[in-house]
C-alpha cells in the first residue's frame, strides 16, 4: 500500500509560538522524503501533524486524497516509527511484530506468519522467539521497523529512527531502509538532523528552518545548487565570500568573479564555495598563492585551513586529495572552476 500526500497552508502555534508557517508540500506515493533540519525547525512538529498527534492550527493535509484534519492518529494510514523504537520488553520478536496486527483481530497463525516473513525479510530469520533485550541496537531498530510495516501503513513516519545508532551501523541501517522502501513501496517521510543521512537515503530532501520550508530537491540539487544561503551553509561545509556588483559582474577578495548565474538585486553578495570544489593549481578562476596551516586526514581526502594572500587574509578550508599530505607551511596555488559556485544576496542569514 501506498499514497500521496498534499499539505497546503500548514501552520501549527504553540500557544504565542508559530512553529510552521505557511508550509506547501506534494509527496509522490512511493518517494522517499526527508525531513532535514537544526533542532527547533519544525520538522518533528510537522512529522507529528501528518501522524495526527497534533491539530494544526490552520491547514490541511490529505493522504490518498482524503482529508486527513482531525483524524486520531489509530484511524490514519499511517504508523509512526520513533527512536527509542518502544519495542514491549515482555514481548518476543514475534509478537512485537504481530502487535499492531493483533489489536486489528487478525488471527493468531496469520499473524505469527507475516510478522516471521518480516523478520527474515529484515535480516531476523530465526530470531523470532528471542526478547528485545537480547538484541543489538541495529537489530532493535529492524524490529522495530518490521512491526511498523506489518499493518501495511500507506505513509511510513520515522522520526530520528537511526539517530542512537554508531556510524558505521548507521550508514548499514541507511542502506536497509533504502533498499525495503524500495521493496515494500511504501510512502516514506524520514525526520533527521544528519545532512549525510539525508544524502544517502532520500528521493527528496526538504529543507526546514524556523518553520519553514528553504529548499525541496534531489539530494544532488540541494547540495550542489542550493535554494538559498541557509540550506547551503546547512548542507555541508561551505566557505563563504563577500562580494559586490562590480561593472563586469562581482568584486570579491580575489579580484574579480564572472557570476555562474544571474543576479538580483544590487547586493551585496555571498558567494559560497565547496570545500572539495578548491584545487590545487590555477585552472578557472585563480585565487592565488595560499599557505597550508592545519590538515586532518579523513579516508577519502585531507581537510585543510588554507590561509590566503589576499588583501583580507582569508582562510579557506578544502577538501584535497588523499594521496598526498600537505605539508604545514607549504604555499599552494589554488583555483576553482566558477560554473560550480553559488551565489546569494548577503541579507539572507544562516542559523
């Protein structure tokens, strides 16, 4: 099962609070959305409103294009999965699973058989006798993840459902719930904080700060090209320049920029650059010599300060390549290419 979701004009107050304003959305039947965002942006009051655990104060949201205001969380298509997973203690796997089925009068021998099919489906198979005390994290959250799809939810809601689990099990988890959204076709909507987590697993990422929506894309347009200043400072690291309108396009500490898109307004300007965009070398635009200051290795690159000869001295921070470690002290010319910079009108203000 599976099904859109429109919400028009949500706005959700928490007594003199507005914590959502004015938030428009369409969810394909089948995406896989995320919800991404700093702690107080409105993405879990969001999430809780599509649950039905909250009433918003103005609004609608239709699944399946039923109008959904008002109707108590047991009566929606729809299962919530949280992070502490609430799996019963006292309760074998099996019957975890068979929980919600169970509270729907479906018989005992049919019950126990989907919730073992989903055990094994998520990795269980032969675990369905065992307790969750018995379990590791990792295999707490795919029980937890097979009891939310037993009852065959339309739109499955995660909230931070990955969040108390170690990197390296994470990214495993991340991989799990790509690949059995992708088996199950269910409607995903997945609340996190990790802008890597929302890379690897998301169709669409929503980005969200004070209660409202910054940018809606693929995870490769939202990092790349992002909506505005804030979900590109939020989207990863950036480094961000000041820059003017100049008579042949922008002004900035390393001289002059033709802009990779077009202007509005008459400044000033951010321009924001990608760690991983700055090489070493002078073709594109040049920005001059730098020094090496500290470096860090990280598998797949070095992360280093550059510290710059412009007339600001401006530090840099860039993503090198791993083959070599820049040495402290070392002068590098730097470069960058221009059509893979963004630009934005300095007002705007990351949070």
């Amino acid at each position: 099962m599976t099904a859109p979701i429109t919400i028009a004009s949500l706005c959700h107050d928490f007594q003199d609070f507005r914590a959502l304003h004015d938030i428009d959305l369409e969810i394909a039947a089948g995406e896989y959305i995320v919800l991404l965002g700093p702690s107080g942006c409105g993405k879990t009051t969001l999430l809780s409103i599509l649950g039905g655990f909250i009433v918003p104060t103005q609004g609608a949201v239709k699944i399946g294009g039923r109008d959904m205001t008002g109707v108590a969380p047991a009566k929606r298509p729809t299962t919530t999965m949280f992070q502490d997973y609430a799996l019963f203690p006292h309760m074998t796997l099996r019957d975890n699973v068979a929980f919600g089925l169970r509270m729907r009068g479906m018989a005992r021998r049919e019950r126990h058989a989907r919730a073992e099919r989903l055990l094994e489906l998520v990795g269980l198979h032969g675990d369905a006798g065992k307790r969750p005390h018995e379990l590791s994290g990792g295999q707490r959250q795919r029980v937890a993840l097979a009891r939310a799809l037993a009852v065959e939810p339309d739109v499955l809601l995660l909230d931070e459902p990955l969040g108390a689990l170690d990197l390296k099990l994470r990214r495993t988890m991340q991989d799990e719930l790509k690949s059995l959204q992708r088996e199950f076709g269910t409607t995903f909507i997945h609340v996190t904080h990790d802008q890597e987590e929302a890379m690897a697993i998301a169709d669409r990422i929503v980005v969200m700060n004070r209660g409202r929506i910054e940018d809606v894309g693929p995870p490769t347009r939202v990092y790349q090209r992002p909506a505005s200043l804030f979900a590109a400072n939020f989207m990863g690291e950036t480094n961000r320049l000041p820059a003017t309108r100049g008579e042949h396009g922008l002004e900035t500490p390393f001289g002059h920029l033709a802009p990779p898109q077009a202007l509005i307004g008459d400044g000033p300007f951010t321009v924001c650059l990608r760690p991983e965009q700055i090489r070493s070398g002078t073709e594109g635009w040049a920005l001059g010599s730098a020094r090496v200051g500290d470096s860090a290795f990280f598998g797949t690159h070095f992360r280093c300060h550059l510290h710059c000869e412009d007339e600001a001295a401006t530090t840099l921070i860039a993503h090198l390549p791993p083959e070599v470690q820049p040495q402290p002290g070392a002068r590098l010319a730097l470069s960058v290419d221009p059509a893979q910079l963004s630009v934005f009108a300095a007002e705007e203000v990351s949070s």
